[in-house]
C-alpha cells in the first residue's frame, strides 16, 4: 500500500506501471547513456522513452514523412524536442544568440519556438546532436532539467514590463520556487554534462520524493490584474499583493488545469481554489507543502486522475488545505482583494516606470522561423546583436524586446521592421489567437492547431468585419490539437479542440479574464461547420449584445451555453 493510501485510508488500485519505471530508474538514470551510445536506433528504448522528459525532452518524429518511411522500410525519423527551464521567461541576448546559432546548425526544422509555458523550445534534434545541445546550453547558463516529466515543471511569471520594480521582486520569487521544487539527483549532470559519479553517495529527493510526483505539477507567480500566465491552467499560482508599489505576499490558488480525455467524464477542466493569504517569507514553505501534500496523496494507480485537481475534489478542499497548513507550519489568511481583467500581451512600446523602454513582438504561435519576406528569426538574432537589456518570452508566445534605451529605440524599431517583427496590419483578433505545436511533430496531436490557425483566424476576421464588429474588438480564440490542453483552449472565449484530422469540439463561453472555463457547444465538427457556427453566434452577438459586452459573456448570458462552475458534474451535463 502506498504513502497516500495508508494516509487516506483507501485503496485506488495498482500503481500504475509509470511508478514501476520511475522507482526503477535510479533517481532518473535509467540507462539512458546506453541509448545515447546505440546507432541502430535513432530513438530512445523501454523506460528511457518516458525517462527523458524528466531531463526536459520528449522524443518525437515527423508525422508527415512516417507512412513514407514505414514504405521505404525505414523506422520513424526519431529526434527530440527539448524545453529549457526559464523561470519568467527571461533570457540575455548573449544567450539568445547561443540558442539561435544551435537552432540552425543543429536541429532538423532551423526554428526557435516560444511556448505557453513562456520558454523556447527546440524542436528536430537528431541523437549524435543530443549531448552537444545540452553542454551548449549548459555553457550560457540554461538547463532543461524538470520541463517535462512527474515534477514541477518551468515556474512562470507575469511579463510586466511598466511596473518593472514588482515584475523583478516577482521573478525572483519564481527563480526561488523552481529552484526550490527542482529534482536533487544528479542524473543530468551525470548523463549531459559529463558530470563526475561519486561512488558511495546516495541521491534524495526531500520535496519530490523517490517516487517523484504522481503527474505532472505547474506553478506561477502572477500579477495582477494581468493573467498572461492563465493562473486556472495550473496547479498552484501565487498571486503577488503589493502594498506601495512593494510585494508583500501573494494569495495562493491551488487545483486548477486543462488537460482532460475524449469519453472519460472523470477527466475534466478545472479552476483553481483560493487558498488564502501568505507572507513571502512561507512562500518556500507553502510551495513545498502543496507540492509533498499532493506528493502523498496524489493517485498513483490512474495517472489520467493524477493531477492535483482531482486529488482536491477526492479529498476534499478543506482537508488538502489543512495538511497544507500542517506542513508549512501555517495557517492561511483571508485573501487580500485582487481582479483579474485582462491577459493579452501589450504588442508594441511601452514605457516603463523606470524611464526604459520595452518593445512586445507578435509572435504568431510563437514559431521564430525565416519565412519568405518576413526573416522573424534572423531579426530577433539582429537584435539580440545590439541589444544592452534582456527579451522576456511570454505565456503567450510572444517576445518582449525589454530595458530598452531612448537612444536605441530607433534602431531596434528599424531591425524589427525590416525583418517582418512588426507588423502594424497585425489585427486585435490575430494576436488574441493562439494554437499549441500539433502536427507533424506532436504524437498526441489528432487534429491540426499550429498551421492550422492563421488561415482560420483569417475566416473568423472576416466574419468579425461583416457583421460590423469594431476592428480594435476580438475574440480569445484558441486552438489545441488534441485535449491535453497545451494551446489553452479551454480558458478560451472560443475554443477548438482536436478530435480527429479536420474534426473538432467547439467550446464555448470563456472570458476575457480567464477565470471562466467554457462549455463544448459542438462536438466532433469539421471546420467549416464550426466557421458556420461563429459566422451564426457573431451576428447574433452584434445585434444583442448589450455596450461593451464581450463574446464569451454574452453566449452565456443569452442562453446560447450554461456557464461551468468547477465540478466534473458542470463541466459534462
């Protein structure tokens, strides 16, 4: 019987065979250096498959050429995808250009992507590349360790570039947090840098355990009333209080995600529970209650209700509370006021409190790739040339140019023109528009969401222009390739999600804060019926809606979908 089971007096079944591979592993060692040695495979074998994300990579192939290459007798050209762990998403030019240069010498697509989990990823990187990725990476101070797997993964935080006192008093706080949660192993030093092996010593892991955690585990630090980081989509998210301009605590939301599972009703979206009020100095502790609380009690027999969300709606939310409490040494205040109210990125300059200026980039789904005409990831390394402050990636996808001088402001606008950065035909309903990587690289993706989504967002701008809707107005329009949640569509005004090629589930009702989770409308549509479907429920929009009443409200309002609360219950009915 397991820890949580003795702890919570019942039994949930076999553990799953994750926690076999996990106990197994050596403290996440497995035999992954054997693989690495092996050319007569390109991909990675048995519990090293799954091992690897724990190292920050997931081992994919190009969809588009697999059916091919199965004809030619070729096994699937295997490569990784690795995500760096970038607390708050911010990065130094000079380790810009270090990422830009791997990203074309070494990878098979030449591109840079940024993610929602506000960091960049590579994608395309053959074996004999593997280990070089790494030590570059190492050799400008970024590592990949605890991006992917059963941890807490990139810790992110709210890209404020006005108020940027508290945006550095915040990001601090997330570099405490993710360096606070990380594995202790040293498993990637050993295995990616050539770490030396000390004989005798004995790994512990005091926060995330032997076993590690049940299921992946997502952390913020936010500020409102921005909520780029989409605090409803994450396990637990600090909510910085500020009194003077100064940080004094955050309120502490804990349960929310996104991902869920076609046909299960046990799976479902979930918004995240106030907890209560902490002083920065239990911050530390708090996250580390949370994340052993959730250690313990999560379900380890069914990994797809492994998630904190489920574990709080098992136990109970007054129960996980308390045992939070009983182990920080706590006990929460009441929530300090707080409102969300918005969550986009403000693309352009803006100016900060301090004098500097910061330039956000639209960056379509976050690819930084060369296109005929528009050379986005040459312009960002031209920048980056130049460049004496640092770029923040967002939870957007986008890229904030930030600490930018009076002097340089021109130049830097010149580079980003040229090179297709700035785009100001770019409309209010394109950079509200997000999608998740999905085909060819994603092997859960069922459905197109990445190129799907411009040409989409291009049908829905011109349904929004023929029922007369403002050009400065839009729709929080998301796009995920299957359920696991990655593009967010499920914090959407509008969200489509993957069910199969060209066949989707359309969501609807989310709001413009975030704080609303919407409800399928239509299931298991192609995508011209959904484009008939908005063309439908904007004319109505435009014609009954009440002054300033955004989308996502009003089809809750009209009875057009029931609102979701937060149960499983709410979510299906």
């Amino acid at each position: 019987m397991s820890q949580q089971q003795e702890v919570l007096g019942e039994v949930l079944g076999p553990l799953s065979d994750n926690e076999r591979l996990k106990k197994e592993s050596h403290f996440l060692r497995g035999t992954i250096e054997s693989d690495l040695s092996d050319q007569i495979t390109g991909g990675f074998t048995a519990d090293n498959f799954q091992l690897i994300r724990f190292h920050g990579m997931y081992q994919q192939d190009d969809r588009d050429i697999r059916n091919e290459r199965a004809k030619q007798k070729l096994e699937p050209l295997h490569n990784v995808m690795l995500r760096a762990r970038m607390p708050g998403g911010i990065i130094k030019p000079k380790q810009w250009l270090a990422i830009d240069k791997f990203a074309t010498d070494h990878t098979l697509y030449g591109s840079i992507r940024l993610t929602t989990r506000q960091t960049f990823q590579f994608h395309g990187v053959l074996k004999p590349n593997i280990k070089l990725m790494h030590q570059t990476l190492n050799s400008i101070g970024i590592d990949s360790i605890a991006t992917a797997g059963d941890v807490n993964r990139n810790v992110l935080c709210t890209t404020n570039p006005v108020e940027s006192e508290l945006h550095q008093e915040a990001y601090e706080w997330a570099k405490k947090i993710s360096e606070h949660l990380l594995p202790k192993t040293r498993a990637y030093a050993e295995i990616w840098l050539d770490g030396e092996k000390v004989e005798g010593t004995q790994d512990e892991e005091p926060i995330l355990g032997s076993n590690y955690l049940p299921r992946k585990f997502k952390t913020t630090v936010v500020i409102p009333p921005q909520n780029d980081v989409d605090v409803h989509a994450n396990d637990l998210n600090f909510v910085a209080i500020a009194e003077n301009g100064k940080l004094v605590g955050f309120n502490v939301l804990v349960g929310g995600g996104l991902a869920m599972t076609h046909g299960d009703t046990s799976t479902y979206p979930r918004k995240a529970d106030d907890f209560g009020f902490v002083p920065l100095e239990k911050t530390l502790d708090v996250a580390a209650a949370v994340v052993t609380t959730q250690r313990d009690w999560g379900n380890r027999s069914n990994r797809k209700n492994a998630k904190t969300k489920y574990t709080l709606d098992r136990v109970g939310i007054d129960v996980f509370k308390a045992e939070v409490e009983k182990r920080a040494g706590i006990a929460f205040a009441q929530s300090r006021p707080y409102e969300f109210t918005e969550r986009g990125d403000r693309i352009g300059w803006v100016e900060g409190i301090d004098g500097k200026f910061h330039l956000a980039l639209f960056i379509e789904n976050g690819r930084l790739l060369d296109y005929p005409g528009k050379p986005l990831k040459t312009g960002v390394a031209e920048i980056a040339k130049i460049h004496k402050g640092d770029f923040r990636m967002t939870a957007n996808q986008n890229l904030i140019v930030a600490g930018v001088a009076k002097t340089q402001k021109a130049k830097i606008e010149k580079i980003a023109r040229a090179h297709g950065l700035m785009d100001d035909g770019v409309s209010e309903q394109r950079k509200n528009s997000m999608a998740c990587v999905a085909f060819p690289t994603c092997p859960l993706a069922m459905a197109e969401a990445e190129r799907f989504l411009p040409e989409f967002v291009s049908q829905v701008e011109e349904i929004l222009t023929s029922h007369g809707i403002n050009k400065e107005e839009s729709i929080i329009l998301r796009v995920t390739g299957c359920p696991n949640g990655c593009g967010r569509a499920m914090l959407a005004e509008i969200g489509l999600v993957g069910k199969a090629p060209g066949r989707y589930n359309l969501h609807l009702g989310g709001n413009k804060a975030g704080t609303r989770v919407p409800k399928m409308y239509k299931e298991n549509i192609t995508d011209q019926q959904i484009l008939q479907e908005i063309d439908s429920l904007v004319a109505r929009w435009a014609a009954e809606r009440e002054v300033g009443e955004a989308f996502g409200d009003f089809v809750i309002r009209a009875g057009i979908i029931e609102e979701v609360i937060v149960s499983k219950r709410d979510f299906h009915a």
